[in-house]
C-alpha cells in the first residue's frame, strides 16, 4: 500500500460517489416546517392549492372594466373593496371601485389603476386611458403556483426563503431526511481542546475538529464527538470500532500521514478497510478513505488548511450525495492578478479572492502565503483557485480556474 502510486483528485472524488450510490440513505421523517431550516427534502413537494388561490389585487388603487376604460375618462367610485372582504356590492356601470392591496378582484375587472395615477374630485377620478393595459396590477389564480405542479423535488435543502413558499401553501409540515450521523475525532498527544491552557510549548490547539465540526452542522449532519484521542493504536481501534456503531460515517482529523505514531491508518487496515489513502493534491496529500463495519471512513489529515480543503473537496459531495444533493460547485475562468508559485504533479487548490478590477473586469487574486497550517489565508477568501497537476508557476495575467466557496462557507 504504502508504494502505491498517488490516485488523481478526479479518480478519488469518483471513487468516494461511487461508494456512495450504493448505498440507500433512506432514513426519514415529518417534522415541523419551524424545524426545518436547512434540512434536505426526502421526497418531492406538490402544491395542494393555487398561489394566489383568487384574483387579488397587487395595488391600492382603483378596479376598471374595459367597456368604461374605452368609453370614459373619469368614472365616480361605486364602492370599497378590503383585503379578506367576501362579498361585493352591486358594481354600476361607468363606475369604478375603490380597491386595496390583497383584495379580490370581481368577475368582468379589467385592470387597476394605482392610486398615484389618478386625479380625484369629491368621489370621481380621471386618468389617461391610453396608458392602461389588460390585466394590470392584478395578481391572477396561480400565477405563481399550480395546484398539482411539484414545488421542490427530492433532495433540495430547505433555505427560509424556499420554507416561506411552503408556508404560502397552508403546509406545516414536511418530510425531510433524518441527519446523517457524523462520528469525530482528532488524534495527537499535541492537541489541547479549545478553550484549555496550553500545558507546554509542544501543545497546539485542536482547532481542525472544531472547524470539521462547524461544517458538519452547516450540511445538517447530527456530529458525535469523541473528542481528542491519544497516539495509541488500541485506543483509536476501539474508538474508531465505536464510531463505527453509532454513525452513518467516521470522520478523524490527523494519523493519516506516514509517520512512527500515525496510528489511524494502521488501525483502520486491522479493523476495516482501506480504498486508498494518498492523492495527488496540494494541501491534503494523505486523505484515507474506507469503511468500518457499516460505516463510510474518511481520515483527514492533521494540518489545518489540510483538513479544511479535503473536507470540502472531497467529504462534503459525499454527503451532498447522500442527501441526494449534487456538489457541483460553481466555476469561473479568470485572470490573475498574482504570481502563483506552484510545483508540477499535484492538482493545487490554493485560496483566492474574487473582486472587480478598476474597469469592472472580474479577476483574482492570492490571499497570500498557502503553507497547509497558515489558516489565515481564508479570512479573506472567497474561492479556490484551482491549478492543474502538469501546470507550473503561474505569472499575473494568465487565466486559471476559479472555484466560488459554496454559500455555508461565505
């Protein structure tokens, strides 16, 4: 294992969703739609009712019918109509209603006026009859929703605004997926857990489970937390054994790499099993990938811009996928406004940002120094600049590939 050759970033991350397809994630439930932010649907939501559900005015202003529009230029106000009023009054001839924002619009209406744009006398209007169309500022029976038709199909994440529109149906529940279980933990007998004294110079922060922690939770994911596991091999066998009867996937940060104490990937090849674990991409060379008993493995490696980039890159479209979700992310070709340093044999994901220059043209640029452990480089980033494996150093002006973070990352 340890002379295979490096698998390329492509034939990993297919690797990973091929894995995925086999597997039925079909763990659902009906929750409230209070409770559903973020939450994935599990099957596809039809409307049960039109949207508006009657004719309903979008305007304060005035109800005309066609044959007085042709014929007159001031009509008399007949009558009011209100907002949730059922029934109306007899409507004469040359006469117009009085009508405000929501209300039902009458069989024979053929428009409305807005209120700014009409003079009014005592209880008569005038207008300009020639700037008048049919239809106007009226909001007609499913303009906006068709009884029947499918509002969301299976597998879209509930964002408020797409919860509000279910709202609008009257529904006030729906059946989304249950969270995928995430197990977590770091390994290293250097790591401290956040918010702790540092007991000697050698300590360092565990900030990579946080972080795999906070992405989890932004993908709905249910994480259980192991915490911080010591460089034992017994210890992280029984662990990962563990993990692996509570979770949907086991996900560790650090003991993936080709030192004397990276112990997870030694006890992952006694108690499940490896599909590959180096890949030919710059930050996050030594990812490990398998399964343990039922549950989905991915080892992280312990450096933190490391952990970040292989996260998203590779662990995110599986969950994505099993949340019937495509990763797709969005692409642009732009020029750079950086030199960008660069080695010949690994796909490269460096951080970038993406702005306007002087003359409105989209480019970007580095956020600055890229060594696997400066986090900072993602203070400011906005998305990855992507650099084929066979590209070298790259010079300002040329183009390259540029990867838009995903919104849970913005």
């Amino acid at each position: 294992m340890s002379n295979a050759p490096l698998l390329s970033f492509s034939e990993a991350k297919n690797l990973i969703l091929q894995t995925t397809s086999s597997i039925n994630y079909q763990q659902i439930e009906s929750i409230k739609l209070f409770d559903a932010v973020n939450r994935v649907t599990a099957e596809s939501v039809i409307s049960p009712m039109n949207i508006p559900s009657f004719d309903n005015s979008a305007m304060d202003g005035y109800l005309i019918r066609e044959t007085d529009l042709k014929n007159c230029h001031s009509l008399t106000i007949a009558e009011s109509i209100f907002a949730g009023q059922k029934q109306f009054t007899h409507w004469p001839e040359k006469s117009c209603l009085r009508i405000m924002t929501g209300a039902p619009v009458p069989e024979g209406a053929y428009a409305v006026i807005m209120q700014e744009n009409v003079e009014k006398k005592a209880n008569t209007i005038s207008f300009d009859a020639t700037k008048i169309k049919a239809g106007q500022n009226i909001r007609y029976v499913g303009e906006s929703v068709r009884a029947g038709c499918e509002i969301f199909p299976a597998g879209e994440k509930l964002t408020i605004a797409k919860l509000t529109t279910l709202a609008t149906l009257g529904l006030d529940k729906i059946t989304v997926y249950k969270p995928i279980k995430v197990a977590i933990f770091s390994t290293g007998d250097e790591l401290t857990p956040i918010g702790e004294q540092l007991p000697s110079i050698s300590s360092i922060y565990d900030s990579n489970r946080f972080t795999v922690h906070l992405m989890l939770k932004a993908l709905g994911c249910e994480v259980i937390d192991f915490g911080i596991i010591k460089d034992d091999l017994d210890l992280i066998s029984n662990t990962l054994k563990q993990a692996s009867k509570e979770a949907d996937i086991v996900v560790t940060s650090g003991g993936v790499s080709v030192g004397d104490a990276d112990y997870t990937k030694m006890a992952l090849a006694e108690i499940g099993e490896i599909n590959f674990w180096k890949i030919a991409m710059k930050p996050g060379k030594p990812f490990a990938f398998g399964k343990i008993n039922n549950a989905l493995f991915c080892g992280l490696p312990g450096n933190p811009v490391s952990t970040f980039v292989t996260f998203y890159q590779l662990v995110r479209p599986l969950i994505l996928a099993l949340y019937q979700q495509d990763s797709n992310s969005h692409t642009l070709n732009l020029k750079t406004v950086s030199n960008l340093k660069k080695s010949v044999g690994r796909l490269d994901f460096q951080r970038g940002y993406v702005h306007a220059n002087k003359d409105g043209e989209l480019v970007v640029s580095s956020t600055g120094e890229q060594g696997s452990h400066i986090t900072s480089s993602f203070n400011q980033a906005n998305c990855f600049i992507v650099l084929e494996s066979e590209r070298g150093n790259v010079t300002s002006g040329e183009l390259v590939t540029v990867e838009i973070f995903d919104s849970f990352l913005l």
